[in-house]
C-alpha cells in the first residue's frame, strides 16, 4: 500500500503578517501583566535595604564611567560638528546655546539610556536568565520567597531612581567637554559662549531631559527583568534574552523620546508661555566675569 504524502500548507504573507501581529500582542500583553505584578509588589512590601542598595551601587555606582565617557564625547562631537556651519553663517558664538539645549533635552538622555540599556539591561537580563536555566528562580519560590518581589522589585526601581542621576552626570560632563573643545581648541569666546547659553537654555530643557530619563529607566528595568525571566533553556536562550533586553530596550526609549517630547513641548506652552532661565539676571554678570 502506498504511503499517502500530505502536504503542508504553504505559508504566505498574510500567514506572516497574522502569525507576527499575535506574537506581537501576546508579548505586550505578557509585559504588562509583568509589570502589574511587579507593581503590586512593590506597593504592597517594604523592599529590604541591602538588596535595594545592592541593585543601586550595580546599576548606580559602577556604571558613572560609562556614563562620564558618553557624555563628555557627546558634547565634543557635537562642538565639532556645529562649528564649520556655524562659522559659515559667522555665529559660532551662537554654539553653545545649541550644543546645550540638544544635549540636556535629547542626546544626553538618550544616549545615556541607550549605553545603560546595553550595559545594565543586558546584564540583569543574563543573571535572571541563568537563575532561570539553573532554577534558583523555582528554587526562590519553594523557600516562601516571591522572585518578582525579592527580584525584580529592586532592580526596576534602582533603575528609574537612579538613569535620571546619571543623565544628570552626562549632561554636566557633555557641556563641559563642549566648552572645553569650543572655547580652548576651537578659539570661541568664552564670554560670549556662556551668554547665549544662559539667554537659550532654559529650566524646562533640563526638566524635560530628566523627566524624559525616568521614562527611560522603568522601560529598560521592566524589559531586562521580563526578558530573563522568560528565558530560554541553555547558553543560546540566555544570550538570546541579553540581546532582546538591549534591542527591545532601545526600541522603547526611541518611541518614548518621540512621545514624551510632543508631550512635554505641548505642556510647556501651557505652563510657561514665556521662558525660563536656569539662572536669574543677578547671577549672570557674576557668572561671566568669572568665567571670562
């Protein structure tokens, strides 16, 4: 009797692009039921102070110089590749307002965020994917102890707590580097640099680069610690989970960028119809007397 071949159904584009837009939505889906679960824990336990400082001085402390060398090179190129247009248009006075206002308001905290997703993302997602492989995760929860809470808690909130001062550390690194490259290589003025600096770069700039770093930071904490906790088996699954924390991570804070800033330039016409300086008039004159 002749064996009868069946035939698989061939998969066409539609197959394709059904098959992806369910993968899509089970995966938001199971994201935020994580994130649910890891925010009901943290409302309703007290997170212990050697773990949570633990988290911090890993997330924190050893990740400021990563965090110095971003942000001093980013206000260096960025001087760098202002001052030939600038000089055409003879304003490269005029750079430090702009080198200023685009480091504290875009650059400083996404590229902040992106070399933290690589460093911090990927790596929380590789030790919660080997506790997964090896099963202390199971192990965790056998001894009456909730891995999100014991886990994922302190690590999600040292992340939002903590991105945002390290964007601030950026930032102040990124405008002196730009300072430094403009005034003492480039041959700018200094007086003149700081001035249009303190008349363009306002308060809500600052504000809106470190509200927008928060962002950031409970984005790559939430997607590392799903990530690992849904890991595969072995080597690969581990490795797998590290790179999806990083990518799935950047993809987040590009989408966040676009949306948090049309909401943040909407709400400061609302609030501040007129601008407001980082420092007032009576600070500036000493200010650039002391740095001329």
């Amino acid at each position: 009797m002749d064996a009868i071949q069946v035939t698989q159904p061939r998969e066409t584009v539609i197959h394709t692009v059904g098959r992806l837009a369910i993968e899509f939505v089970l995966s938001v889906g199971d994201l935020a039921l994580f994130g649910l679960s890891m925010t009901g824990w943290l409302i309703r336990r007290r997170i212990r102070r050697s773990v949570l400082l633990e988290n911090m001085y890993e997330i924190g402390v050893r990740s400021i110089p990563v965090v110095v060398i971003t942000g001093g090179f980013i206000g260096m190129v960025l001087a760098v590749q202002s001052y030939n247009q600038f000089r055409l248009m003879r304003l490269e006075t005029r750079m430090g307002s702009v080198i200023n206002v685009a480091l504290v308001q875009e650059l400083g905290p996404v590229l902040a965020a992106t070399m933290l997703a690589g460093r911090v993302g990927s790596a929380m997602a590789s030790q919660l994917g080997t506790m997964r492989v090896t099963e202390q995760i199971d192990a965790l929860r056998v001894l009456g102890a909730n891995p999100i809470h014991y886990l994922v808690v302190p690590r999600f909130l040292s992340c939002v707590l903590l991105i945002p001062l390290l964007t601030a550390i950026a930032d102040a690194i990124g405008i002196i580097g730009g300072w430094f490259l403009g005034t003492q290589v480039l041959g700018i003025s200094s007086f003149h640099y700081w001035q249009h600096s303190i008349d363009y770069a306002t308060a809500y700039d600052v504000f809106n680069g470190l509200f927008k770093s928060m962002f950031f930071g409970a984005a790559i904490g939430l997607i590392a610690c799903h990530r690992g906790f849904n890991c595969g088996a072995g080597a690969e699954g581990v490795g797998k989970a590290a790179t999806e924390a990083f990518v799935y991570s950047f993809v987040v804070i590009l989408a966040l960028d676009f949306f948090l800033g049309i909401f943040l330039s909407a709400l400061y016409y609302v609030i501040w119809p007129a601008p407001v300086k980082l420092v007032n008039a009576g600070c500036v004159d000493h200010l650039l007397h002391f740095m001329s």
